[in-house]
C-alpha cells in the first residue's frame, strides 16, 4: 500500500517544540506523507519557524489562519488535505519513526481507523513516562466493540493516536470553541466506521505535557464540556447502542465526578461554587444508576453516597 496519508499539525505558540515534531513526521519510514502545518494565529514566531521549515522539504504546506482554538485548526487542516488517510499530531508531541508504517500496514478494506498506544513524558521531564491505551497484540473491532472500548479506557479518545480513512470526515468536523473535542469526535468516527483495529506492543506517540498546555492548566468552565458531551454520548448510545448504555452511563459519571473533583483542587474553588453546586445535583439524580452500574469503581460509588447525603 502507497497512498497518501495527510497529517494535520494545529500549531499555537509552540516555537520550542515545532521542529522536534515535525521531524518526527519526516523521519517517518513511510514516505508517502504529506504535512499540513495550520498556523492558528500564533503570535511567538511560529508561525514564521513553520514557514522556514517548509522550505526544507516539500511535503510541508503550511496554511496561516486567525486564532480559533484547536478545532478551528484542524478542521481547517481538513480543507487542504489530499490523502486517502488522515492522521494527527499535536504540535508539542511527536512521533515514533515507524508510526504510520504500522498504522496504515493494517488498514485493510473493511476497516476504517487503525489505533496505537501512546507514551505520555510528564511535563518538563523527558525521563518521567508512562505507558497508556498499549493492549497486547492486534486486534480487530466491529463498531460496537470498539467503542465499549473506548468507554472501558481500553483504547484512547485521542484523535492523535490513529489513522482514520479520509471519508470518515465527509460529514464530521471537530466542534469549535469547546474542549475535550476528541471526545465526541472519536466516539461518531467510530459510529460511522465498519471495522476498527488496534496493534499492540511498543507505543508509538509521545504525548508530551507541557506546564503550559491545555490540560496542565487548572480548572476554568470549559471543561465542563466533558460532562456535556459525555451526556450527549449517552444519549445517543441510548438511542443506537442501548447495549452499552451501562458503560456509556459510567463514562458520563465519572465525568461529573472529575469536574466536581477539579473544581475542589483549584486555588479559586470559590469562584466556582455554584457550578460545583449544580455538578452535585447533576450528580445526586445519578446515584441510584451509578450504584447499580457495574463499570463505576468502588471509590467512585462511595462518592456518590457522601454527595446523596451532603457527607462532603
């Protein structure tokens, strides 16, 4: 197999860390790759280094664009891709030499997004890593397998660690100006697949956490978004796949419980007290199904109990 694969770099004010990643795609030991830099009005030089870097090889196009988050960058990346395949890499990570080699070895004719593990580097510190979403040998998933599996944290809602076949995204963009925005965009790419596939053994992306990046950063509204699209998943596995409703359910729980859980670690707890307030009573209408729900963890269930009866 030689088709293209299209691989998608949203850049924001990441001048220390562009080179490294996209030298990680060039290295790759499968050539037929295109690079699609989207410069999303970055204003540290970024989007001058992206430009420099494009004229050493001519895979990398580079694409410049106002300031519109993530979303906006890669669904902006979409509009310029040519391949059959698309993949993703965020800017501050970076890639194995064998990745998509090994992706697109197993994208077969009745299978629509081949997925990998990833090695996540703590932030600052190259040497602090663990392993994450890297089950043992290849495997092959109908649709509704794979997503029991995504809500079982078995494979990644990360788009970043897959290839998807470019018709996936005919009509599925990523949502603007929310995060978690993998969330319900992996999980309808997977509603819309036939077959998915996972290979095992060694990871092959390196999540690198910077004290910077979105997810480093401490509790603000918009990651209620990930209680908002848990719920939105649920509701639509209940219409499609009521099968996994159980998982789909313990997915959204642990969602409120986290959210309730960040709010309380942040320094400015108090400014958010009346979102911590309606999370509980979110929280408390659950607790008869989460208490019955075999997938919500032990820990978690006692957390349902403390917050039914005001114990914390």
């Amino acid at each position: 197999m030689n088709d293209l694969i299209s691989v998608i770099v949203p850049v924001y004010n990441v001048k220390e860390y562009i080179e490294r990643c996209i030298k990680s795609i060039l290295r790759q030991s499968y050539q037929n790759i295109e690079i699609i830099i989207v410069n999303d009005g970055s204003t540290d030089g970024s989007g001058e280094l992206c430009d420099k870097i494009a004229l050493t090889d001519k895979h990398i196009r580079v694409v410049h664009k106002k300031n519109g988050g993530s979303s906006s960058a890669r669904n902006c990346g979409l509009k310029y891709a040519q391949g059959e395949y698309i993949g993703f890499v965020d800017s501050d990570d970076y890639i194995s030499e064998n990745m998509y080699e090994l992706l697109i070895g197993h994208m077969a004719a009745d299978v629509d997004v081949v997925c990998c593990g990833r090695k996540c580097l703590n932030r600052g510190n190259g040497k602090k890593y663990y392993n994450a979403y890297c089950m043992r040998g290849i495997h092959k998933f109908s649709r509704i397998e794979a997503i029991k599996l995504l809500f079982g944290e078995k494979i990644s809602f990360s788009v970043c660690t897959k290839l998807f076949r470019k018709d996936l995204f005919k009509d599925i963009r990523f949502p603007l100006g929310r995060v978690c925005e993998d969330l319900p965009t992996v999980y309808r790419l997977f509603s819309q697949s036939r077959n998915i596939v996972h290979i095992g053994g060694e990871p092959q992306y390196y999540n690198y956490y910077r004290q910077s990046s979105v997810s480093n950063k401490p509790f603000y509204m918009r990651r209620i978004d990930c209680v908002l699209f848990s719920r939105d998943i649920l509701l639509d596995v209940q219409n499609n796949y009521p099968e996994l409703k159980e998982r789909a359910e313990a997915m959204y729980i642990m969602n409120i419980i986290g959210t309730i859980t960040d709010i309380k670690n942040t320094k400015k707890r108090m400014e958010y007290k009346r979102i911590e307030k309606r999370l509980k009573r979110l929280l408390r209408r659950m607790t008869f199904a989460g208490l019955h729900n075999l997938y919500v963890g032990e820990r978690q269930k006692t957390m349902l109990i403390r917050n039914f009866f005001h114990m914390e």
